[in-house]
C-alpha cells in the first residue's frame, strides 16, 4: 500500500448508529448521554457534540433497518475526495453523490468487505 506524505482524512469526524426509530433512540441516548443533542433534524438526524468536540449522532435509516454504526472521515473537499477514492475502486451509494445537509456534505462508501463509511465535511470550519 502507497503511502503519502499528506493524509487525505484529517481526523475523524463523528461515529454514528444508523437506526430505525429515531425518535426512541435519541430519548434513550439523550439519558445515557446526560443531555440533549445539539443538533437534531427530524425524521434525519441527532447529533451530540461533547466539548472535546467528539461527536456522537443517529441516522435515521431510509430502509428501516438498524444497520449499526460507521465513521464519518473529515476532508476539505467531499466531491475530489468521491472522486479520487472512485478512481481506486472505492465503491459509493447513489453514484457516489455528495448528500447536502444544513451542517455538512458527506458521500456514502463501503470498504470491501462491505462496511460502511462516510467522507464528510463540516459547513463550521471545524475538524474533528
């Protein structure tokens, strides 16, 4: 494996569950977590900062299922760094498309072995 003398990801962004019921679930690590998300998107998305900056966060699931978790990999550009990754075989949901949210763009992507992955940047300026 090639290595570089500069990385592509930065540091990790966030570490996320897909879920099934997002309402439930983010009640439930609401009490775990001793508080309430600092952001929260209905029907999409809760998200908790800690003050490290570490965050932990739900994804609702758009087939229903719990899929359990993923990392979230901060770069500086969403849509090079699809298409660097696409042209070394790196496999992406919905063609590799930059999903566009209030906070962030990611792009969906699985390992070989079929885990998933998101390349991620956040709309603050902020870096893991």
């Amino acid at each position: 494996m090639a290595t570089t003398t500069t990385p592509r990801v930065k540091a990790i962004d966030a570490s996320y569950y897909t879920v099934k019921d997002l309402v439930n679930q983010t009640k439930f690590y609401s009490d775990v977590l001793g508080f309430e998300p600092t952001l929260a998107l209905p029907d999409f998305v809760s998200e908790w900062t800690f003050p490290s900056g570490a965050t932990f966060g739900l994804y609702k699931s758009s087939e229903g299922e719990s899929e359990g978790s993923g990392m979230m990999f901060a770069v500086d550009d969403v849509a090079k760094s699809v298409a660097d990754l696409k042209a070394k075989g790196v496999k992406f949901g919905e063609d590799g498309n930059v999903t566009d949210t209030p906070v962030c763009e990611m792009a969906f992507a699985t390992d070989p072995e079929g885990l998933g992955f998101i390349i991620h940047r956040r709309k603050d300026g902020t870096c893991g």
